[in-house]
C-alpha cells in the first residue's frame, strides 16, 4: 500500500469533497482494535497502530483546514499530530491553506494543563468551551480563538450551532480525531461525513474501553448507515474509508 502524499490538488480541491454551506465537510479518522476499542480500559493513549497509519494521519490532518479532538484524547496524548512532510506542507500552500491546520479542542470544562506539550507545538490552537470554560484561558495566547458555547446551547450541546461558527471561520473541511464521546455526539447530530478507520491487528476487550463511538448508542433500525469506499490491507492492518449515506434523508 501506496502512502507517499497524493499528488497536488487543484485550487479546486475545496469543491471536493462537496461542501455544506452552513458547516464544515467532515472526515473521521480513527485506529481502532479489531473489537472496536480506541484505547484500553486505562484509556491510556492509543500508540497500537503501525508507521504506515501514522503516515496515513498525517496525510488526513494535512488535508484539512482544521482537525477536532475531545479534551479527553487530549488528557491521553498530551499532545497533537503535526503536518511535517514537507510536500504536504507544500501541497497545503499551493492550494492556499496554512502550513497547519488549526487543532481545535472541544472542552466545555476547559479543565487542560497549560504544560501539556500540545500548547509548545507549532500549530494554531481553538478551544470549543463554556463560558465558565472560556474564563480560565481569558488572556491567554495559548489559544489563538475560542469558540464559546452560549449557555442556553450548552445543554445539551448544540454542534449545528457551533459547527455554523466553524464554517464562518472559513473553516471548510474539519478532520474529526476523537474520542468515542466526541464521536457519538456528531454522529448522533448527523454531523459526520466521512469515516477513515484502521483496524488494527489486536484485541483490547474490557467493557469500560473507549470504543469508536460511545454514548447512548442508537437502535439499528435508525443506526447511521455507510457507503465503503475503499479498503485496503498492509500487513495485518485494514485500512478502511466510508462514506455516511444520506439518502432519503
Ligand atoms: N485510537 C484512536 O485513534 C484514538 C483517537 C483519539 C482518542 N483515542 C482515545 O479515546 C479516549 C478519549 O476519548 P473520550 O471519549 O474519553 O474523550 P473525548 O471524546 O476525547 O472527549 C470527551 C469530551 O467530552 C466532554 N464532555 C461533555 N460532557 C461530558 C460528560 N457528561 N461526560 C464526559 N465528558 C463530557 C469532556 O469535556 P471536559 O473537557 O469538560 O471534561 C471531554 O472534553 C482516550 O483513551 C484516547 O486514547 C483514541
């Protein structure tokens, strides 16, 4: 399997994926074991998968104009993904992008230690809070924009509104990296376009671990239904790509 950057894209590029006028196209990327687990039962960060699905990240986060994450993926890594292949950085300035994407939390607590390395890293950082959330970083440059969630949207949380907010920021394609919990939220708010899912040659079990999409979970007569739009097997790993259908709908 082929993982060098694709080639340049056309200034076009953001005609495709098609774009909603009101939000953010989305791609989920996510490593998972093969029974669906994201982390083990300590939630610890998940570093399961190989080389070739790190550089299959990167070419996801290098493709967007920002990426979104829950502050618990952030507790487990401490950190984020950075674009550092030199022909995505190229590719992102030819079709007009930043050399990053902006890395944006979704934190209503806005509970994050300042000393994570996440907040030394050369990338623009948002932070997607509460109010309460928004006062604990007031004057901090560590964030470069906070989105702040009204207090009459926070319960439960309205992410057509704040993807709305997103989508004026000029940011067009998003790159969701999880959790489980951020996760079931857009899915369950129809807000997932894509999903790119390595399944990953182990077994993790244990109740409590975090699975692709935690939550509530929904009935299979209503579950979200995908399209398969390519797979692709290097070594033990699956590397697979869907699309959310939307028919009908
Ligand atoms: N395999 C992979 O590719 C992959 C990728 C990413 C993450 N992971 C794993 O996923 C795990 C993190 O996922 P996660 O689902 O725990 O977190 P998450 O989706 O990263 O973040 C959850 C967010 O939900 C917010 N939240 C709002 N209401 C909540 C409530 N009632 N209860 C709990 N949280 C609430 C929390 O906000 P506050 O900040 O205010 O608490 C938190 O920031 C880690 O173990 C990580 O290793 C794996």
């Amino acid at each position: 399997m082929n993982f060098d950057p694709p080639p340049p894209l056309p200034h076009s590029f953001l005609s495709y994926p098609p774009l909603f006028p009101h939000r953010p196209y989305t791609s989920l990327v996510l490593a998972m074991s093969l029974d669906g687990k994201i982390a083990d039962v300590q939630r610890q960060a998940a570093r399961f998968s190989s080389a070739a699905d790190l550089v299959h990240l990167e070419v996801r986060v290098a493709a967007v104009d920002g990426v979104l994450f829950g502050g618990g993926t952030l507790r487990a890594y401490g950190t984020t993904l950075s674009v550092r292949n030199p022909v995505l950085i190229e590719q992102r300035r030819q079709r007009g992008q930043s050399d990053q994407p902006v890395h944006i939390v979704w934190s209503p607590s806005g509970q994050l230690d300042p000393g994570y390395r996440f907040f030394q890293q050369s990338v623009p950082r948002g932070l997607i809070t509460t109010l309460a959330g928004a006062q604990r970083w007031q004057g901090d440059k560590r964030f470069e924009k906070l989105w702040v969630m009204p207090a009459e949207r926070v319960e439960p949380w309205d992410w057509p509104w704040l993807f709305a907010q997103l989508k004026q920021a000029n940011l067009h394609t998003l790159a969701l990296l999880g959790g489980g919990r951020l996760t079931a939220d857009l899915l369950y708010h129809d807000l997932i376009d894509e999903l790119y899912i390595t399944v990953c040659p182990l077994l993790l079990g244990g109740a409590t671990a975090p699975t692709l999409v935690d939550g509530d979970g929904c009935l299979a007569a209503l579950a979200p239904r995908l399209q398969l739009i390519s797979h692709q097997a290097q070594e033990d790993e699956v590397f697979l790509h869907y699309r959310v259908r939307r028919e009908g709908k």
